[in-house]
C-alpha cells in the first residue's frame, strides 16, 4: 500500500486516503445558497475516490464574500442546504469539509465567469467592503478599517458558520487565512497597519486568526480543525515562512489540528513562480519545524510525485485542485498507477 492511500485520522476522524480535494471556487450561487450544481460538482470528488472533498471558500458573512455569486454559511437555510450535499459526499465514501472564509478587502469582486474584473459597487449588488486598515487592493474599491466591535463580529460570524457547518454534517472546517483574504490581511505587515492590539507586532497581527481558532474549536469541538496560510506573501516586507511556523503553533495551542500550506495572494507586486510542487517546501518547512500534521498543496497533479511528497516525510496529505476539474476520478487513476486497490464504487468496479 503507497502512502498516499494510507488512511489518515485527524481528531478520531479518517479519511480512506491522503489524495484530498483542495476548495475551489465556482462562483454559481444565489444569495449564498448552494444548489445542484455544487452537489454534483462535490459529489463526484466522492466517487472518483478522494479521501476529503473540502467545499469552496464560503463566506461567514454576506460581506464576507468574494464576489456576489459565492456560497455562504451565515443563515440557517443555507446550512439546510448544504446538508444533502454533505450527505451524498459520504455516502460515497469521502470525509466532507468546508472552508470558511472572509475575503476583506477582495470582497465584493466581479465573478471570474462574467469576464470581468474589479469591484462591484453597491449599485449593482456589491457593498462595501472592510479590511484591517483601509489599504486597496490593486485597482478595488477602498476598505474601510474595521473598529473593535467590526473585529468581534468577524470572530462571532467564523463561530457561527462553524456551528451550522456541523449542523449540516462537515466533519472537517477549514479557517481560510491565506491568499490575501482577512485574515491573511491581518497577518500581514503589508495590509496591517494598525496601531492598536491588533497591528504592529507579530503577537498582535497574529491575534485575530488565534481567536478565530479558538472560536471555531469551541464552537464544532468535535470536527477536525485546518487552517490555511499562505506561507509567504513574495513580497519584500510581508509575511514569511518563519512567521508561518510560529503561527502555525499558536493556532495548534488554539485547536487547529492540521495546516494546510500555501502561498501569495496578498500583493499584486508578489514574485511566485508556479510549478509542479512549487509550494511543498513550505509545507515540508512547517512540518518539520513543528510536529504539526501538514497538507500540501501547488500543482501536485503527477500521483507518483504526490506519493513521493508522503514518503520523503515533507507532508502528510496532498491536496489537489485543478487535477480534479481535468479528472473527477484522479483518485481512481492514482491508485492503479501505484498499484493499490481501487476505491470505485461497485458500479464502476468494470473499468479496474
């Protein structure tokens, strides 16, 4: 049996493999409400064999969304939603997640679908939007700087989805820090320019992704806990992969079982060069340095490399995004590729 489809448990719960499906955005919702078209998109990841299916970055908040057609988790009936998509997820055998996020001052952006790009004003369903300090991104409308009780909200809205996440059955919440959404915002000495207890120095830009941390564990006590950073913003001043590890301690001491490593997003000046695995030395980084169960994440789309990634003790689960869009089954086909059984379901049993 190779690595990658060794089962791994995090918090008691396992997943039949380490071949995980990374959130994706797919910008198809109404009001924040999931529809078939997630069903169908997540549910395929299920029976094409992957061990955890993470949904898309869903908002906490309605102004927490990264453009007007993203999913949410800040009512009840989107829950009631989501709830027959997590079913049908494990059913098929794949642990179901979810990433929570707060896009800050990349919310209320145009879709990617439409073709466009740039903010959507308040004119034509978009709002304003809120950041650590009132620093645009590129060409986007200006943020406004959230005070204390704009914070407490933040903290109180990951809390809440977080509660109705387990209400619709996710067993794992991933809090989305990276890629230059809030969080990530507040991290960052780039986006952070606050003078108060949280900006300045690393404890206190730090602060509000621990209280989330330790809101979300609170509230789902019992669902596998992720956080996700971008280990570096490649950008000259900004946040890097020191400051990743020691944070990654922090949220551990806060509840989070597992990091899920990335990078950029933060800058528009940022200098990444994407290739095959360009981002598993960060995750090999945070591993090392401290103990913690890591995800990688970046162009891993070669089952041998992945399997690789595992053995070599770099990470302990591989998470792949646009493998699975080009292929729904990639887990079907990595696992014949590296001679293990093959976690079809009975009625495709035929083609292996």
């Amino acid at each position: 049996m190779s690595t990658l489809f060794t089962p791994l448990s995090v918090r008691g719960i396992e997943t039949r493999n380490r071949l995980w499906v990374s959130p994706m955005c797919q910008y198809s919702a109404t009001e924040g409400m999931p529809n078939d078209w997630h069903h169908v998109h997540l549910a395929q990841f299920a029976a094409g064999g992957a061990g955890l299916v993470i949904a898309e970055a869903t908002a906490v908040s309605p102004e927490g969304r990264i453009s007007p057609d993203d999913v949410g988790l800040w009512n009840d009936a989107q829950a009631e939603a989501w709830a027959p998509i997590v079913a049908a997820i494990r059913a098929r055998g794949s642990v179901a997640g979810v990433q929570l996020g707060h896009a800050g001052r990349k919310a209320s952006t145009t879709s990617p679908l439409t073709g466009g790009r740039g903010s959507v004003s308040p004119a034509h369903g978009g709002w304003t939007t809120v950041a650590p300090s009132a620093l645009a991104y590129d060409s986007f409308a200006e943020p406004v700087a959230l005070d204390v009780e704009g914070i407490e909200k933040v903290v109180t809205d990951f809390a809440d989805a977080a509660r109705r996440a387990v209400a619709a059955g996710f067993e794992v919440v991933e809090i989305h820090a990276a890629h230059g959404y809030l969080l990530h915002q507040f991290l960052s000495p780039l986006t952070n320019h606050r003078d108060d207890a949280y900006g300045g120095s690393f404890e206190n830009r730090v602060r509000l992704v621990v209280r989330v941390t330790e809101a979300v564990r609170a509230a789902a006590p019992d669902v596998a806990v992720f956080v996700r950073f971008s280990a570096t913003d490649a950008a000259e001043g900004g946040w890097d992969v020191a400051d990743t590890v020691a944070a990654s301690r922090l949220v551990a001491e806060a509840g989070a079982d597992l990091i899920d490593v990335s990078s950029g997003g933060l800058v528009p000046h940022q200098h990444i060069v994407p290739g095959p695995g360009y981002q598993v030395d960060y995750a090999a980084t945070v591993r090392r340095e401290t103990g913690l169960l890591v995800a990688a994440v970046g162009m891993i789309d070669d089952p041998t490399f992945g399997e690789q990634i595992l053995a070599d003790g770099r990470a302990d689960a591989i998470l792949s995004a646009r493998e699975w869009l080009r292929d729904p089954h990639y887990a079907l086909r990595a696992a014949a590729t590296l001679g293990d059984p093959v976690p079809a379901p009975a009625q495709y049993l035929r083609a292996y």
